[in-house]
C-alpha cells in the first residue's frame, strides 16, 4: 500500500510539474520576440539577442522535461509507470520521487550511460509480459486517479 500511496503522490506532482511547464512554455514562446525591430547600437542588438537565444535554449530543456513527463503520465495510464524498461523490475520509489519521469532503475541507467546500445539489446519489446512479481494483481488506471480539486 505504502508504494501506491507513493505513486498517486508521484502522479499528482507529474500532474503539476505539466501544468506548470505548459504555462511557462507559453509564457516563454510568446516573450521570444524573433521578428522585433531592434534599436540602439550593435551592442545593445547583440544583447537583445543573446537574451532571445538563452530563452530558446530553456524553452527547449523545459520542452524535452514536458515530454518526459507526458511520457511518465501515459505510462501511468497503461499500468506501466515504475518499471524498468531494462530489467523489467519495479524502479524503487527513492529514485522515482527524485527523478519521476525515470523509466530506468539505477543498474540500467549505469549500464546505459556505459554502453550507448546497452539499450537496444536490453530493452523489453513486448509489454504484454511484463510483471512486477509472481501474484500481483493488475493495476488499472482507475486505481491511480486523484482528486484534484483540493
């Protein structure tokens, strides 16, 4: 029960974190003045756009954390979310509330930070086998929903 209670709490700052970077994505594309009529002296267009090139390159980390969010939450909707994509174990809590969007355990990651096709030979290719251990039960999306009006 403890690591299902953990996983809601998980989803509901996945949740968040999306919501947030949406807004913030927004708010970024629409500051990013790329046709703006520039005034002043060559410094001050250098300046204006070194400002436009370091909110692009945020907008897009923040863009590539937004689809590994959307990536956690739709593996939360197949029942998926906290399994290895490697090993095909549960991914321990600890790592998932430090980097919720891990689809690795911390033995595949080394492993894939190691070997750049560690992945492509370890991958799991079919999810229909996929388990947790033997007599678990299935979890379904259903179980996972939150309440979010609070």
């Amino acid at each position: 029960m403890a690591r299902r209670d953990a996983l809601l709490r998980i989803t509901k700052s996945l949740l968040t974190r999306r919501t947030e970077l949406r807004k913030r994505l927004g708010m970024e594309l629409d500051s990013l003045n790329l046709t703006a009529q520039t005034s002043g002296d060559s410094a001050d267009v250098a300046f204006e756009h070194a400002g436009d090139e370091l909110a692009s390159h945020l907008a897009e980390v923040e863009a590539k954390e937004l689809a590994q969010v959307e990536r956690a939450l739709l593996r939360i909707k197949q029942g998926k979310y906290g399994v290895c994509d490697g090993c095909v174990c549960k991914i321990p809590v600890a790592r998932l509330n430090a980097l919720p969007y891990s689809t690795l355990c911390i033995k595949c990651q080394r492993e894939a930070e190691r070997d750049r096709n560690w992945m492509q030979d370890h991958a799991v290719s079919d999810w229909s086998s996929v388990k947790d251990a033997e007599g678990d039960r299935e979890m379904d999306i259903s179980d996972l929903e939150i309440d979010l009006s609070r």
